[in-house]
C-alpha cells in the first residue's frame, strides 16, 4: 500500500482560446494606431493639394497686368484732359477787348459775358477740369487695386455725365464763334471777329481746346467700359 498521493489534474487550456484571449487584449491598441493615419490622412491631402505660391510683387502679378496697364493709361489721360479743360476755361474768362471808335469816349466792348453760351461755356470746362482733379485720387485707387469695380462704375458714370455737359457747352460755343466768324446775312448780323480779333482768337483757342478734352473723355469711357467688362 502505497503512501503516495495522486498528483492533482492539470487545466488544460485550447490553443483557440488563448489566441482569442490575446487578441480581444490587443485589440484596441490596433484600432487606435489604425485611427492614427485615418485622422492624419486628410490633413496630408489638403497639404499635398494647396495652391502653389505666387511668386514676384502683387504689382507685377500676371493676372491683374492687363487691367493695371488699363488702369494707369486712365490715369494718364485725367492728367491730360485736365490742360485742355482749364485752357478753355482760362482763355475764355479773359477774353475781354474793347475797341474805340473816333475817340476813347466812344467805344464798343466785347466781353465772354456778353454771351450765355460763352459763359455756359467756362463754366462748363471749369468744373470739368475741377472734376478731373477730384477723380485723380480714385484713379490711382483703381491702379493700385484692379479689383475694385465700385470705383471703375462711380469714374463711368461721372465721366459720362460730365462730357455731355462738356459736349453742349463746346457745341454752344463753337455756334458763337462761328456766327462771329462768319455772320449772318439772312438776320443782317455783321461778323465782329474782323474788328475784335483778339477775342475771336481767345474764344476759336477755348472752343478747340475744349473739344479736344471731350475726345480724351470719350477715350476715357470707353476704357472704363472696356475694364468692367473685362471684369
């Protein structure tokens, strides 16, 4: 009879089990490296796929080059315009002769005044030249910013505006001049430029340099029109 005691039994555990308790162990782990690249994925597209830089001074960008040189040809022109306008209106404001007839007792006076439609006439070229100065500001606004249509519609619509004024008074004008040139038999109206020729000289001067600032306009709206609709 032996004393020995039987040996206590062995558990004994599938190889199924211990490879399923290991993986519901690491499971988590693996979900959450998977999650890193998933999160990372998006930020490394829009980094892939940004625009590329712009290269060289936003001056010179290529893009705005056009409307820029439209830009600085307006600008140009408003500077050019302005000579012409304040000539007309100089010249025609001191346009004044007085001519004696026998004795200095007896003299005839030609003034502008003397004529509405010369005065309507300076008028009309002095505020033109005074505008042209107040849009030179927004002119070189526009130069610096192509993008700023606003402005390009507010300088259309005043430039319009301020040539058919400018239009009716030269128009006006060159009607005067013309009848002091010529005359007219039909009313018996004498022409006066073969006495007074210094203030037909100064009024014919006004009245082409005034129509010459009015082609500049004409120039200067259809530049304007040619941007926005560039734009």
């Amino acid at each position: 009879m032996s004393t020995s005691e039987a040996p206590a039994a062995a558990t004994v555990i599938p190889i199924d089990d211990v490879a399923r308790h290991h993986g519901k162990a690491t499971a988590p782990p693996a979900a959450a490296s998977s999650a890193v690249p998933a999160a990372a994925a998006p930020a490394a597209a829009a980094a892939t796929t940004t625009a590329p830089r712009k290269t060289g001074l936003p001056f010179f960008r290529r893009a705005d080059r056009g409307s820029r040189c439209v830009a600085l040809i307006d600008f140009v022109l408003r500077i050019g315009a302005f000579g012409p306008a304040l000539a007309a209106a100089i010249a025609t404001g001191t346009s004044d002769e007085t001519l004696s007839v026998f004795t200095q007792f007896f003299q005839f006076h030609a003034r502008f005044d003397d004529f509405p439609a010369l005065l309507f006439f300076m008028v009309a070229n002095a505020i033109a030249a005074g505008y042209l100065v107040l849009s030179l500001p927004f002119s070189a606004v526009v130069v610096l910013r192509p993008q700023a249509i606003g402005l390009r519609h507010l300088l259309l619509v005043c430039d319009t505006i301020i040539v058919a004024m400018l239009t009716a008074a030269a128009a006006a004008a060159a009607a005067i001049v013309n009848l002091a040139h010529s005359g007219n038999l039909r009313a018996n109206w004498v022409p006066i430029c073969m006495q007074f020729h210094g203030f037909c000289q100064r009024t014919s001067g006004a009245v082409v340099a005034s129509f010459l600032a009015v082609l500049v306009f004409i120039f200067l709206i259809i530049l304007g029109a040619f941007a926005i609709r560039k734009r």
